[in-house]
C-alpha cells in the first residue's frame, strides 16, 4: 500500500501583473514557438504562401495545442481571472499526475504560449495573449 507523502501547503496566488518583457524574457527569445514573432507574426495563409522558417515555428506552436491535455490546460490557465495558476491547481481537474501536468506545461512554455514564474516550492503558469493574437492572425479570413 503507498502512504501518501506530505505536501507543503497551497500557496495564495499573488495579484495579477503583466507578463515579463525586455531582454532575456521569453517573449523576447527566438527559441521557438510564437515567442519570438510580434503580435501579427506573419501573413495570413490566406493572403500569401507562409515561408518555411515560419512555417516551422507555426508547427511547433500547433504540436503544442494539438494534445487534448495541454488545449485543456491552455483554455484553463487563459480562463483564470489574473490569467495565472499555480501547478497545484491544475492537476485534479485534468485527472492527471503532477509530473505530467508538468511536462505538458513545459510544452506550452516551449511553444511561447505560457511562462513559468517559480515562487518556492510552486510553478506558477501565466498566459501570453499576444501568442494568442500571432496564432489568431496566421489563421485570420480574407477581408
């Protein structure tokens, strides 16, 4: 029989601030993702032929919210009030295990769609609307 393994408490999400920006932040990064476009990335595939560097970060962010787990995660974090959960928070509503809530989180990370913000013992989540908007404008209707 396991024994359940004591937890530190619940942490109190502190109030609501803007995404990180500036050198060195993810949102300024060309690692991979969205996160190193501007707000409207690129021509909508509409309008013009999407070239293959781009199309090779619009994959990668695609990859990212085609896993039900991680969209659900997405739709969740994005949803909050302050756009920010903390790891502990979003494990039971999925049905998952931490570690791979975790690992999926880091996806979205990785893709620019979410930051990371550690405070002690607990991750918190935050969302990136402007990765959002480039993803909304990439699939954006002829006017």
């Amino acid at each position: 029989m396991l024994k359940r393994m004591a937890t530190a408490p619940l942490p109190t999400p502190l109030p609501a601030r803007a995404a990180p920006t500036g050198p060195g932040t993810r949102a300024d990064s060309d690692a991979s993702g969205l996160a190193g476009l501007p707000v409207v990335c690129c021509t909508p595939l509409t309008r013009a032929p999407l070239p293959a560097e781009e199309a090779e970060r619009l994959v990668t962010v695609l990859r990212a919210i085609a896993v039900p787990a991680r969209l659900r995660l997405l739709s969740m974090i994005y949803a909050r009030e302050n756009g920010e959960a903390c790891v502990c928070e979003l494990t039971e509503p999925l049905g998952l295990s931490q570690p791979t809530v975790s690992h999926h989180l880091k996806v979205l990370v990785d893709a620019g769609l979410i930051t990371r913000d550690k405070r002690g013992v607990w991750a918190y989540y935050r969302a990136v609307p402007d990765a959002l908007a480039a993803l909304a404008t990439v699939f954006a209707p002829p006017r």
